[in-house]
C-alpha cells in the first residue's frame, strides 16, 4: 500500500473542486471557492466537509440544474471557521442516539469492533433514549449507517469500524465534556469488564467439554482455531477494558476495586509480553504502580512486588535501565527475603551481563548464591575435580535416562541454578575455568537432584566443551528435548546460538549454521530476548565472512545489524565485533586506505580499539583474528608474526567458536613463512603445534578442516624443500578445489598454488593459478585482494601501487 501525503491545496486547486463538483466555469466558481480557501486554509477534508455544510443549511441551492448562492448571505450566517466547529455543527444535527454512538465510539479509540459498541451502548443508562434489548440490534446497525452515510464512520472490512479521520474522532469526543469524560470512560470499562469475566467462564466451561464430542482429526483442528481467535479476542477486549478502567481510575474509591485494576493491568501487562508488545507493557505496568496505595510496601506487598520485578524485566528487554534499575532498587530494599528479591536480582545479573559488567555480575551473582546458602568458591583442583565427577556420572546416562529424570522441585536449589546458568554468559571468555566449573556442577545437579530449565544451558555447555567425548551431538539433542518438556521458548534462541555457534560445525558445514542463528536473531527480537538476539546476530555475521558468502551480501547484512544493535543500544563487545568484522570486509572490497591495515570506515583509529581490547579478551580474539588474516593474505608477515607473539589462547578463550578454527589456520601458515624466512626454529615448532591441532579436529570429523589440513600439508612440504611432493600437493589441491567449501580458500589454494611454481620458476603454471585466484576472489568480492594476486601475476613488487591502478 502506498501512502500519499496531501498537503493544504492553494486557492487554484480550491477553485478547481468547486468548479467540478458544482459544474460550472472557473470564473463563475471563484468568489465562491476564494471564500471556501479563506475559511479552511486549503485543508483538503475542511474543503469538502464545507461545502456539504453549505449545502445541507441550504446556503448552497440547486434551481434547475443550476446551483445558486449568496455569498453575502453565507457571510452574515457566521458560517463557522475551523473544521472542529462545521463538524460539531454536523453531528449535533444528527439523531441523539447517533451522537451518544459517537461519542462513546470516540472514547474507545480511533478504531472499535461493532460487539464492544453493542455491549456500552446497552449498558449506558440514558434517560428515556435508553434502549431495550429488543431494538438494540436493530439501532446499532442504524446509527452505524447514519455515522457512515455522513462520513464519520467508515468499516475495516473486518467486523471492525474506525473513524474516518482523526480530526473526526477528536470532534466526536469533544461531544462529552472534559469533566464528564472520565465518569465515561469508567462506565465503558465496568461494562466491559463484566462482561469479559461472563465470556471468560463461558469459554472455560465450553473448553472443559469440547473435547469429548470430536471424533476426528479435522474437527479438533477447527476447534484449536475457535480456540486461538477467541484468545486473541479476549486479548483485545483486555486491552479495551484496562484502558478504558486506567482513564477512569481517579474516581475509583473502592479499594477492592483498586486492588482489582492492579491486578488487571498486570494481566494486559503480561498479555502484551506475550506479543512482544513492550511498550504498551510498561504502560499498563506503570499504570498498576500509581493506583499503589501511599504505603504500598505494607498494604499491597504481593501486588507490589510482582508490579516492580516484571517492570524491572521489561524494562531491561527494551533497554530502559534507567526505569529497570529504579525497580530493582524499590525491590531490594523492600523485599522481605532473598526468594522474593530473587527476580530483581536475575535481572540484574541478566542487564550487567549483557552491557559487558563481567565483574560486578558474578559478584552479584556470587552474592545470591550465598544468601541462597550454596556459596561458590573455586580452583584449578576445583575444576578438575568437579570435571572428573561429571564424566564419570555421564558414563551410564543417555538422553533417554536424562529425559526419565524427575524435575527438580527445591525451590532454593532450582534458583542457585538459575544464578550459576546466568552466569554463564559472562564467564565465558572471561573465566574459562568458571565457566567449565558452572556447567559441571548445573550438570552434576540435575542427574542427582532432577532437571531443571538451567539444565538445558548446562548440557549445551558440556558439549561447547567437548567435556563428554564423542557425545556432542547427544547432549544438543537432550538440551532440545528439555527446551521442549519445559517448554522454555524463552531459551530457545540461547539454545540456537550454542548449538549452532559452538557446536554443530564440528560435524557440518558452517554454511548450514547460519539459517538456524538467523532464526534464532528473529525468535530473540520477537520475544524480547534481546540479548540472545545480539550474540546470534554477531555470530550470523561473522559466520557468513568465513563461510565466503560474498562480500557485498555480507556488508549489507551487517549494516543491517549494525543498525538493529543502534535501535537496542548495544555498546559492548557484540557491535564492538561486527565493527572489526565490517572493516575487515571493506578492507577486503578495497574501501580502505591500505588493505592489510584494519582501519577506516568502522574501524577508524586501530590503536583506540587495540586499547579498548585490553583486559577484554572476547574482543581482543576477534582482534586478532581478522588482523592475523588480513595480514596473511596480503603478505605482511611480520606483522603476522607480531600478532601471534601477543594472542591469547583463543581455543581456551572462545571454546567451540569457529573463529579458533580459522585463527589457527592462519597461525599455522603465518608460522610456516616465518619459518621459511626467518630460520627460526621457534616458528617451525608453532607451526607443528598448529597443524597438530587440525589434525586432531579432522581425525574427529570435522568437515571444515580437511581442505585446511591439505594446504597446511603442502606449505610444510613447501618449507622443508620437499619439492616434487608440495608440487603433487599443490596440484592435487587445485585439481579438487571445487571440493573446497570456502570460496576464499579455494582463491588462496590457487594463490599459494602459484607462489610455490614461481618460486621454482614454473612460471606457466604460476600464471595459470594466479588467474584461477583472481576469479575467485573476485567472485568471493575480494577486489584488493584481486589486485593483489593481479600483483603476484605481474611480478610486481609494489602492492599499494597495484591496487591503486
């Protein structure tokens, strides 16, 4: 649908309608539409809606086909000027039941369904004009008629009307006066509630009974529809009555009655949750809170605190820590014990983690965890103790004994699992041993205790640490039965993200990883999972440049992000990462000063964000990471080595992320031409390391390292001067290369393919896949790197200079 604005209409086109609609010449049709322009300043509607006035008070007459007027007549008459007093003119002209539709219409909204009408109507006692039940139907179909027929009024084609225009719907409500409206607005929503509650034990009693009479599979389909549109209208009819009980709300005295609203706006609150309506959320939220009593603490304890938690909760959803965190504070200071202050507290560790305070959330979390009596206290031995109690109580237990495994049900112990489980987030990558302890003993819990919805974060992470050998696959397929016997949708974008971020490209391509962590984006933003949204959205992201989907498609996908994390103010290291990863890609496309330097439009001082990465360890990987590459394909050795001298242990640090499967490519061939250069022997042996490491991941099944094992091959046979093998190697690699999964891997086979036989003076061939590397990095969107093999081609020394022409 295509919206068109119109503007206010100068007095040409004023002089235009009238001629039209009135049939007569320009000339003639001047004074008439200058006096029309003058009173409604060219607004469109105000144009139309005067004229009809002007006809219907007879000041405009039709006498024999001919339409007559008297200007000073209509002058003298105070015809009124604003477009509010024609159409207050209009409607108190209409019939009074008609007026009363109007105005009660109006007090509902812009839009209403013909049910709530029907039900206000019958309920406003009006006098004499009240209606019986009788002709109910039949006067609300008339005064519909009688609203559309003048305009006011128009259907949605979907059992619903809504006003025409806005300045109508604002004139119809001024037909109650401002110090009746709130007496209006009570009326409406007392009926509506009432009849809400009649409907609802309607439904109830009829779904308690529906089941028994169908017979086959379609009638029950058809019910689970009847029952679904009745819920999203009862829905709808929440919403309606809260909104119409809150603008009320100052002339309920009844505290029963008060008490009643707050619980009322705590159920639309929840309502909205549940569409992923957040704003409106804390709407009916703060609504709750200021029909609280002066000394609600004490007078309204339990409504009071489950006002502020979920207020807390939706707030950190959507951001607002400003309103979040003068929740939890009400919350904590009036909480009479750590099992009703428990909430606030997971929100709070929830809202630090996720703005990257690591610290002060595992010092809060290490807080409730004493006051919940199971005080956490670790060490290397600690870990290595607790890891080897987990294997050996796995060794007898299979998805299908997990599964048979009662729930847990002490409460104090199922909410220090939910604090270890949340603090699993922020250890990883910052306290590995933490992370490994955490995951052990949620895990260790639920096999002698029962399971738990932390079990399922807790059963991931045993395989994001390969802790269980050769079971990874088996404890992703028990975290996704639990997810679904708890029915924990809330977690299911966390659960996407671990499987498919950390674990499942073991086994497969991490092409077919990035549709599940795009769900996962999607699932999170629907449901307010913001933070799991993020860290999908930073692994689709980063995913998709090692998966060597084309650059412009990437670009455009984490420009896209980008500007979502701006919408959700992410500030941490998930925008701070998809910023390096942007850049890499636009040094990649030749939108850089210098390619192989990790600055420009996202990155744009180098030093700054090195420095912003110190003591961070996350974004000091990922860092590294795309520096260790760059450096690498456009043959900045040195540079290469000077990164890798002061990496981190990425494996340790980022356990189960695939950039440590691409770090240690490049370290292990950055290694081997700094060996072969430099002689050190130092190099050589981290090389060795390197390639130790592949073979392990291939030896294990994993599909994205076998063509990085075969290069890594041929450069150490390169190396160690074992000439006619790397010659067969090289060969055998670029023979298969349509094998290779990666597009810029098969571009770099065919680059260090030809690097080898120019080496040795092969220069035909050198040639022949040179050209195979610049098709493909110009099909990968690589230009500066095209250029680059171009350079190589060429035996041009000058790399700025190549890519420069």
């Amino acid at each position: 649908m295509t919206q068109i604005y119109l503007g206010h209409l100068q007095k040409t086109h004023v002089i235009d309608i009238v001629a039209d609609m009135l049939r007569i010449s320009h000339k003639k049709a001047e004074p008439l539409a200058k006096f029309v322009h003058k009173h409604t300043d060219g607004h469109a509607l105000f144009v139309c809606r005067l004229l009809e006035y002007l006809r219907e008070k007879k000041f405009l007459k039709l006498n024999h086909s001919q339409w007559e007027w008297d200007l000073g007549r209509i002058e003298a008459a105070g015809v009124p000027n604003t477009l509010d007093g024609v159409l207050a003119d209009e409607m108190i002209r209409m019939p009074e039941t008609a007026q009363d539709f109007l105005k009660t219409a109006a007090a509902i909204g812009l839009f209403f369904d013909d049910f709530t009408i029907d039900l206000i109507l019958s309920s406003l006692e009006q006098d004499s004009r009240a209606w019986s039940e009788s002709k109910r139907e039949n006067a609300l179909q008339e005064t519909l008629q009688c609203s559309m027929e003048r305009g006011f009024i128009q259907s949605t084609g979907d059992g619903s009307h809504q006003f025409n225009h806005d300045r109508m719907w604002q004139a119809s409500y001024n037909l109650t006066p401002e110090k009746e409206r709130e007496v209006l607005h009570l009326q409406i929503g007392r009926r509506l509630l009432r009849t809400l509650r009649q409907r609802g034990e309607t439904y109830q009693s009829k779904n308690k009974n529906g089941g028994k009479n169908s017979d086959s599979s379609g009638k029950r389909s058809a019910m689970r529809r009847k029952r679904k549109s009745d819920a999203e209208f009862r829905t709808r009819q929440l919403f309606v009555t809260v909104d119409q009980l809150n603008r009320g709300r100052e002339l309920i005295v009844d505290p029963n009655e008060r008490e009643d609203l707050i619980s009322l706006n705590i159920d639309a609150a929840n309502a909205a949750i549940r569409s992923s309506a957040f704003h409106p959320a804390i709407r009916y939220l703060k609504s709750g809170i200021t029909i609280l009593p002066e000394n609600n603490w004490m007078t309204q304890y339990k409504l009071s605190l489950k006002l502020f938690c979920t207020l807390a909760n939706v707030a950190s959803s959507i951001g607002n820590y400003d309103i979040m965190n003068e929740c939890v504070d009400q919350v904590l200071q009036n909480g009479e014990n750590i099992i009703d202050k428990f909430e606030a507290y997971h929100t709070l560790i929830k809202s630090l983690t996720f703005r990257k305070h690591p610290d002060e959330a595992i010092g809060t979390a290490l807080s409730v965890l004493d006051q919940l009596g199971y005080s956490l206290k670790w060490s290397k031995a600690d870990v290595r103790l607790v890891t080897f109690q987990i294997r050996r109580l796995m060794k007898n237990q299979t998805k299908e004994s997990i599964m048979a495994l009662p729930d847990m049900t002490d409460e104090w112990r199922l909410k220090a699992m939910c604090v270890m489980a949340e603090m699993l987030g922020t250890t990883y990558g910052s306290r590995p041993d933490l992370f490994t302890l955490l995951c052990c003993k949620i895990s260790r819990w639920s096999i002698k205790y029962g399971v738990s919805k932390s079990s399922i974060q807790a059963f991931t992470g045993m395989a994001q640490l390969n802790i269980i050998p050769n079971r990874d696959d088996e404890m992703c397929q028990t975290s996704l039965a639990l997810l679904e016997r708890f029915d924990a949708k809330g977690l299911e974008p966390l659960l996407l993200m671990l499987i498919y971020g950390y674990i499942q490209h073991r086994t497969t391509l991490i092409h077919d990883c990035l549709e599940p962590l795009s769900k996962g984006f999607t699932l999170g933003t629907q449901i307010g999972m913001i933070e799991h949204a993020g860290y999908n959205c930073s692994l689709l992201c980063s995913y998709a440049f090692f998966s060597g989907e084309r650059l412009d498609r990437v670009e455009s996908k984490m420009y896209k992000f980008l500007l979502w994390m701006d919408e959700y103010k992410f500030s941490g290291n998930t925008r701070k990462s998809n910023l390096i990863f942007s850049q890499a890609v636009q040094c990649l496309q030749g939108k850089a000063r210098t390619p192989f330097t990790l600055e420009g439009t996202f990155v744009i001082d180098l030093n700054e964000m090195i420095d912003k990465a110190k003591g961070n360890n996350l974004l000091k990987c990922t860092l590294d990471t795309c520096r260790l590459e760059l450096y690498y394909l456009f043959h900045q050795y040195k540079e290469a080595g000077t990164v890798l001298e002061n990496a981190l242990d990425i494996i340790k640090l980022r356990p189960g992320h695939f950039s440590a499967i691409r770090f240690t490519f490049y370290e292990c061939l950055a290694s081997i031409q700094l060996a072969k250069t430099s002689k050190n022997k130092a190099w050589a042996t981290r090389a060795s390391n390197a390639k130790s490491k592949f073979f392990k991941w291939a030896k294990l099944g994993n599909v994205n390292c076998d063509h990085m094992v075969s290069l890594i091959e041929a450069e150490t046979a390169a190396m160690e001067g074992a000439i006619d093998k790397a010659a067969t190697m090289y060969n055998d690699i670029t023979i298969d290369s349509k094998d290779i999964p990666y597009l810029q891997d098969r571009a770099l086979a065919y680059e260090r393919a030809g690097l080898f036989f120019k080496e040795i003076k092969s220069d035909v061939i050198a040639k022949q896949h040179f050209n195979k590397a610049q098709q493909y990095y110009a099909d990968w969107g690589a230009k500066a790197k095209k250029i680059h093999a171009l350079q190589q081609a060429c035996y041009n020394a000058d790399i700025t200079q190549a890519i420069a022409v």
